[in-house]
C-alpha cells in the first residue's frame, strides 16, 4: 500500500509539523546538521553580497573594504582568508541586528553602560521611570531606524496628557528619550538624529500646572508663632519624642532632614556645628546608611544662643531617657531616621491646621529670610550647601508683609524729598 505526501495508510492528513516531530523522535532528522547547513547558506550569503573585493598582500594578510557611514568605506585586514571571511561576516550579522533594535532594546543598551556610571539608588530609579514612562506602549516596540521626529512628539503628547506630568517629569521623559537616540547614534543603529530639533520645553504646555504659591514654599511668620506654640505643648505632654526636637532644630538652621538625621555631637562646636554627613537609603538592600553630604563638601553653620539652648535640652531629655549616644537624634531605637523627622515635620501642620509643609520649607524660610535682610546669595548659599545659582532659583522667596514693604517705601520717598 503506498502513502502519499499528505495522507497517511489510513487515509488522514498529515501536516508538516506531525511529520516534523516524528522525524525528530525517530531521530531521522539530526538537528546539529540542519543548524550547519543553515549557518554555511548564511555565510554564503554574506561573502557573495559583500560589494568589495578579498585580496592577499606582499606580507601575506588578507584585505577587503567593510562599508562605513561616515568614511563611505574602511580598509580591514586579517592573517588568512578564513579569518577575513569570518570578520565579514561579523560586520553584516551585526548590521542586521542593529536594524532590528527597537526602542526598548535600544534603552536597555543605554542602561548596560549608564548602570556602571551611577549608584545603586539611580539604578532602582531608572526601574521605576522605565515602568512608569514606557512599560506596555506602542512607543516601547518601535524599530529604532524607523523612528521620527513625529513619533517622539506625538509620544510625549500622549504620555504628559494621560499620565497627567508635570514639567519636571515631562523634562525626564524627554531626558531618557534623548539618551536612547544619543546611544543608538554612538553604536550605529541609526544615522539621523530625531530629536536634532526639539527641546523639552516644547513640551511644558502640556503639562499640568502643580507649581506651589509662596504661601506654600515658606512658613509664614504667623504660622511659625503657631508652630512654636504647639512644640512647647509637645515638649510638656512628651519631651521624650525626639522628632519634635529635630523639626525644631530644622527651623533654626534649615539643614536638610538627612543632614539632620546624620547629625553627631562630635560635630557640635562652642562656634559653630560641622556638617560633612548626610542620611542615604539603598533601595535594593533597603538599608539606611551615612555618607558624605548631597554635594559631597563639609560647611559651618554659625551656634547661635537659641540652638546652643535647644542641643543641651535635647542632650538632657536623652541622657535622662538613656537615649545618648554619638547622633544628635537618637531613640531607644539608636538613629533618628529622615522619614521619621519628616512625618513629624507634617504631623506639626496638621496639627496647627496650616498646609502640609516638609523640612524643605524651612530650609526655603530661613534663606529667604537672610536675602531679604540683605545677605548675599553667595552668603546665604555657602550657610545652607548649595550652589548661588541653585539658591537664587529656588530658595530666595519674598517674605517680606505688606508694612514692611510700606516702610521700604517710606524711606525712599524720606531720601527724595532730602534730595529735592
């Protein structure tokens, strides 16, 4: 009885996947042999489209032209045929990889070498941004060589009005956008620019509009009174909490919650304290530890009377708890850390009734407070470790009330009419 190609003795169709793995049951096929036969068609394929001739040299190596986008062609050469073939080859493999990128290819290739230049913190950052920013969209799959100046806009359109960004996040979406086609440039996957002509602030008018008041940044003389108020309460009920000491403390030198945090007695001077530590959180071991302050220098901070006065309560209330130890801010529990000061630090507001305001709003207070009364940015910068730029940007507020601002007034109209 004979069996046709495509039914079987009992007259059933065979597809060619049944037939396939009988064969490779039975081991009538040898795998090994088909990925040889595979592989050699393929490297035939290169070497008879390879446009440049192989030729030997007087010193026996061998040459040929690889295609280059910039030079139009270079010269390579080899110690035999067969090593000259096998570079060939190479070239066009690659080639034909780096046409196939796409974008989330592309960013993961960015990360292998941005992973050995950042700490483990930034890391897990950029794993959180890549979820929130590209995780599931089209825009994750799009082939890096077919990528447009369109497509970029349209995508960071769409992202800022569905995921509601901010500048600030808008300025990071675009930021890893940017380093992905810079990176796919540098190894060749694509030759053009997409982003040659567009900036981040194209796209600010799309965003939404979360920027706070100055009410909100700062901490109203009437609202501190009322601050004070509630820590002498505080200090009454439980002079044991540590935290309220912190923010506090916080209010008198605008220190930020990690420095606080890290603060040790040993920096405590008759003139002035020592900051050269700040609190840092490893997000993969989820361990706190103390390293070098957020821009790696030491500062002085001037003692004054008032925060002469609130360290030796808190050195009191600590030996009498049996709290000391080497940190300023300590518990039975050993170091203070930030967040815990931070929750204090809105728990206060709440319970004052004001607007929920973290350390960094008396940090803001107390540098407006200095450029108002007249000291310098870079003063004022060098007191709270920070550059003059960065203070003039974002820390100097006006503060001033409307009667101060009534007898500014006053004094020039007083200066005009001596002059008149």
């Amino acid at each position: 009885m004979q069996m046709d190609k495509k039914k079987g003795v009992s007259g059933n169709s065979i597809d060619a996947v049944d037939l396939l793995n009988y064969a490779l049951t039975h081991d009538i096929i040898n795998l090994a042999y088909i990925q040889d036969e595979i592989n050699m068609n393929k490297r035939e394929k290169y070497l008879k489209n390879h446009p440049y001739l192989i030729w030997e040299g007087k010193d026996g190596k061998y040459r040929t032209y690889l295609p280059d986008e910039i030079k139009g062609r270079r010269l390579v050469k080899r110690n035999n045929r067969k090593s000259i073939e096998n570079a060939i080859i190479l070239f066009y493999q690659e080639s034909e990889e780096r046409l196939q990128f796409d974008f989330k290819a592309m960013y993961f290739k960015w990360r292998e070498v941005q992973d050995q230049l950042v700490g483990g913190n930034t890391r897990c950052k950029y794993d959180t941004e890549y979820i929130r920013y590209f995780k599931g969209s089209e825009f994750e799959e799009k082939i890096m060589k077919d990528l447009t100046e369109e497509d970029i806009k349209i995508f960071i359109c769409i992202s800022i009005k569905n995921k509601r960004l901010n500048k600030k996040a808008a300025k990071t979406l675009f930021g890893y956008i940017r380093n992905v086609v810079r990176s796919a440039r540098i190894n060749k996957v694509i030759i053009d620019n997409p982003m040659e002509f567009l900036q981040a602030k194209q796209f600010y008018g799309y965003c939404v509009d979360d920027e706070k008041s100055t009410e909100e940044k700062v901490v109203s003389d009437v609202e501190m009174k009322k601050l004070y108020t509630q820590f002498q309460k505080d200090y009454e009920k439980k002079p044991e909490y540590i935290p309220t000491y912190a923010v506090e403390f916080a209010t008198l030198t605008g220190f930020r919650v990690a420095e606080i945090s890290a603060l040790r007695w040993e920096n405590i001077t008759d003139e002035y304290i020592l900051v050269d530590k700040s609190e840092k959180y490893d997000r993969s071991t989820k361990k706190y530890y103390v390293d070098k302050t957020k821009n790696k220098k030491e500062r002085y901070f001037p003692m004054t009377e008032e925060i002469r006065r609130l360290l030796d309560r808190i050195k009191k209330v600590e030996i009498q708890c049996g709290y000391i130890c080497e940190w300023v801010f300590a518990n039975e529990g050993g170091r203070i850390h930030a967040p815990i000061i931070s929750s204090c630090t809105k728990n206060k507001c709440r319970q004052i009734g004001i607007t929920e305001k973290g350390i960094h709003a008396y940090r803001k207070t107390l540098n407006s407070k200095l450029r108002c009364s007249g000291v310098s940015a870079v003063v004022a910068a060098e007191l709270l470790g920070h550059s003059k730029e960065v203070n003039e940007q974002y820390y100097t507020f006006d503060i001033t009330s409307i009667r101060d601002k009534a007898n500014i007034v006053s004094q020039i109209d007083y200066q005009t009419q001596n002059i008149r």
